[in-house]
C-alpha cells in the first residue's frame, strides 16, 4: 500500500493518450478548436454549402432607388400623370378679371343629354342591338330552315290523319289479292230435334239422374281401387313406447325406465359419512363424545387443605 501522503504510481502504461505498444492503437484524441471564424467561412465543403455564403460580401442596402410615383428621371420610364386639388378661389372678389367671364354658365342639370338606350343620333356612339316580341304567323316560322335534324319536326304535319283513311275490314271476305281471307265459321242452321233419335233421347235419363257412389272411403266397385284412410289414433303412449322404429329413435328412450337421481337418497353422492357404493372408501368419522362428566369415586380422605 502507498503510504500516506503519497501518489501511487501504476506500473503499466495508462489505455488514455497516446499509445506507446505498437499492438495498441492509439485513439482518436478531440479538443476544442482555436481557429477565427474568418477561415472557417474559407474552408470549402459542398457546393450547397458554398450558396448559404451568397450575399455576405455584397455592398448591403446602398442603392438609391428612385421612387415609382411623381415625374422620373430615367428614360426608360414613364412618367405616370400627376393629380392634384385646385387653388382657384371660388368666391373671389369681382375684378376685371371676373367681369370677363360669362355669368349664364348653364348647371350640371340644364344640359338636354339623350338617352344611352335605343337608337344612338351621335355618330361617335354605337347603337346597341334591340329584342323585341315577333310579329310574325306560325305559317312563316315553318318555312324557315334552321339545321336538318329541326326540319325533322315537321315531318307528317301536311299529311292526313288516321281517320282519314278508309280502311277495310280484317274480318270476312279480303277484296285485296294482298290479304288472304281468314277461314269463317258460323252457327248452322239445320232444323232440330226432327229425326227419330230425338224421341229415343228424350227417354234417357239426364246426368244429374244417376246415383253415383262416393270416390271417397271404401269402393264397392273392383275397378276402382280404395285409397288408403287416416284418422287420429286412440292408442295410449304407453302403447306407443313399445313400438320399435329405428336403432337411433331407441336412443331417445335410454334411461325413462332408470331411477332418478333422488331414488338413491343424498347418501349416495355425499362424499360424507358412510358411502353407499363399494366402490368408494368411508372416510373417517369424528364427534363428540356422550359421557357423563362428574363420575369419579369419592371417598374420605382429606384433601391437601385439610390438614393442620
């Protein structure tokens, strides 16, 4: 241990700094810079970076710009017109000057101005278009041509109507060799009821004489064959369990003759107390006990506080 007072000095080179084994590299040392501004500005990094510096060494605002607005001096402008509020005096004093003007100076309201609507009589104006509502029939409308697909509109106006053919008939005889003549079927006209057979019919019975049996139920007639009869059965359903109809319908009867759950009593799914199956363990039982306390013997001798 040093001792006090005292540096300790390692024996092995410090891994900070320069590095004196050539196996060891030496690492990268950083300091803070004491170069100026000034040659950071000259030191070239990309050309994007080059274009932050435009403008740096200009001569800054020393222009003298010249206003845009009263007379310019420079030829290639135009000198825009000059407005300004009169001096004249309105109400000056009458002078010679004053005597020499005309007094019956007509108001803005005595002009005779004419109107800016109809027909213009200065040449100097242009005189509008004027609409107006047609006076002319529908008769010259439809001998105007406008395009071919208007025209379309008046196709069959001149032509006579429906009624005003005379259209033949397409039932009966056909006039025109173009039509065929449908086939034409009438009521007959021969007499009745003038032959020897009417009287032999007149004794035959009518239809609604026979007595035709019922195609309902049992047939008595061998040509006609008795259809099936269903009905509500008067069987019981006890009778009806009995009646064997397919393995997976039997299914539906497994366990209706079996005991319920409570034909057992509790004492045969309780797991306390004695168990009814052999097949489970009775667990232990444990209680209170039922002696009478207070039945020792007594007998005479003194107890430890009887003696003197």
């Amino acid at each position: 241990m040093p001792e006090t007072g005292k540096f300790f000095k390692p024996n092995g080179r410090s891994m900070l700094g320069v590095q004196y084994d050539s196996k060891k590299a030496t690492a990268p040392i950083f300091g803070f810079g004491s170069s100026d501004r000034a040659n950071l500005a000259k030191v070239f990094l990309t050309p994007e970076h080059a274009k932050s510096d435009y403008g740096k060494e200009g001569p800054g605002p020393i222009y003298d710009l010249k206003s845009s607005f009263g007379r310019q001096d420079s030829s290639k402008m135009q000198s825009g017109p000059l407005f300004s509020f009169g001096t004249a005096d309105r109400f000056q004093k009458p002078s010679a000057e004053r005597s020499k003007r005309q007094t019956a100076v007509p108001g803005p309201g005595a002009y005779t101005a004419p109107s800016s609507i109809g027909r213009m009589v200065d040449s100097n104006k242009q005189s509008a278009a004027q609409f107006g509502f047609g006076s002319s029939t529908r008769d010259h409308a439809a001998k105007v041509f406008l395009s071919a697909e208007q025209a379309k509109i008046n196709f069959g106006i001149n032509s006579p109507g429906p009624a005003a053919y005379t259209a033949r008939t397409a039932v009966g005889v056909q006039y025109s060799s173009r039509n065929e003549s449908a086939p034409i079927y009438g009521f007959g006209s021969e007499e009745r009821f003038r032959y020897d057979f009417v009287d032999r019919a007149k004794k035959i019975p009518g239809a609604g004489q026979y007595n035709t049996t019922s195609a309902v139920g049992v047939q008595h007639q061998s040509a006609k064959k008795t259809m099936p009869i269903y009905g509500f059965g008067s069987s019981t359903r006890d009778n009806r369990d009995k009646v064997y109809i397919s393995a997976e319908h039997e299914k539906s009867h497994f366990g209706m003759g079996s005991p319920g759950p409570a034909s057992l009593g509790p004492q045969a799914f309780v797991g306390l107390g004695k168990q009814v199956s052999s097949m489970k363990a009775s667990a232990a039982k444990y209680r209170f006990g039922t002696s009478v306390r207070s039945t020792y013997t007594t007998n005479a001798n003194p107890g430890p506080g009887a003696y003197d």
